[in-house]
C-alpha cells in the first residue's frame, strides 16, 4: 500500500503549532534567564560588600586606634594587629603588635579594594607606630605584587571617623561600600546595587 504524504495545509497546520510551542518555550524560559541574571547580579554586589566589611571588623577589632591612619586621595586606611599568638606583654599586660601594617585601598579604575602588608617603619618601640598619610599614599603607589583582591565591583567607598577630621582620628570608624553588577541588555540599561555602613570602634590604649 502506497504510503501518502504530508498535503500543503497539513505542513502549515504542523508548522504552525510548532511556532506556537516555540514561542511558548521562549516565553516561558526568558524570564527565568532575566530572573536568574538579577539574582545572580544582586548576590555578586551583596557577597561583595559583606566580604569587605568581615575583614574590616575582624582587623579594626584587633588593632589600636593609635595605629589607625585613614587616607582620602585614594581612599585607604591602615593599621597594625595585635599578634594572634602571645597577644599581651606577660610584664605590663600591654598589646604586642604584629611586624606589619595592614594596608586597605580602593582602586577605583578596577572597581576594587586592595589590601596587601607592609613593614612597620622604625621608630620609637614604646609608643604605638602608625603609618603618615605621605607614607600610605606611597605604600600604595608601589606596585608589591602581594596585593590581595577583598573587594569586586566597588562603585564607592567611604572611610572616615566619628567629625570627619582625619588628622586626630575620633572613634567610631565609619565605613560605607558600594557595590554595583551592570546586567543591561538589548540596550536598556540596568544595575544591581547594595550599599552597607558599618562603625567600628578600635581599642585605645593610653601609653
């Protein structure tokens, strides 16, 4: 028996509903692709954040504030932790600081905060050291290669104390973090954000 074939309007009909279905398939999943981009965007910028601000408490925590110097052209600050391993002088009871400043920066042609260590400068051991402004800018113009990355798509960021004089820093610390993910597509443009503010007050200790 001769097998017949597909006629015209039977292909049209078949053609037909397989537009439909397509239509339906991409109307179905190109809003589950925007939903995850966003999602995906929102939780980039929010891990971001968080990330920097656990550092920044962990280390502004464990430092004294006399160590702390806080830069505004870039933004950066810096400060010297207390050792993790026999943290106190067992003769006076007083703080024993690692040999080296933290220094934190945010770099903002890379959208990024940098943090990397540096000797402590000589001085008079008695007294807790900190870092000048002229000494952190130059600590961070040098190109060390030991820089670690704390921080992505960083859109702003914002150090300062309790009245903004940076000169005679004044607890707590403030700090305040941009995070911005760009997802713009087919010309419309749209950015996920998240800003977080934390207060962080160090120790001080009265020499």
């Amino acid at each position: 028996m001769e097998r017949r074939g597909f006629t015209i309007p039977e292909m049209l009909v078949v053609c037909f509903l397989a537009i439909i279905v397509l239509f339906l398939i991409v109307g179905l999943l190109f809003p589950s692709f925007s939903m995850f981009r966003t999602q995906s965007a929102a939780s980039d910028a929010q891990q971001s954040a968080l990330l920097f601000m656990h550092e920044m408490n962990t280390g502004l925590l464990n430092t004294l504030l006399e160590t702390v110097t806080i830069g505004s052209d870039p933004i950066a600050i810096s400060y010297q932790v207390v050792q993790e391993a026999n943290s106190f002088s067992a003769a006076d009871g007083s703080p024993l600081m690692s040999d080296t400043f933290v220094v934190v920066h945010y770099d903002s042609g890379r959208r990024m905060v940098l943090m990397e260590d540096c000797e402590v400068p000589p001085g008079d051991e008695s007294q807790p050291r900190r870092l000048s402004v002229a000494e952190l800018q130059s600590v961070i113009s040098e190109v060390s290669g030991e820089e670690r990355v704390l921080a992505r798509h960083v859109e702003d960021l914002k150090i300062t104390d309790h009245d903004e004089d940076l000169a005679l820093l004044n607890p707590p610390v403030r700090l305040t973090i941009t995070c911005t993910v760009d997802i713009s597509a087919g010309g419309a443009i749209k950015e996920e954000r998240y800003q977080m503010t934390t207060l962080v007050t160090p120790r001080s200790v009265r020499y």
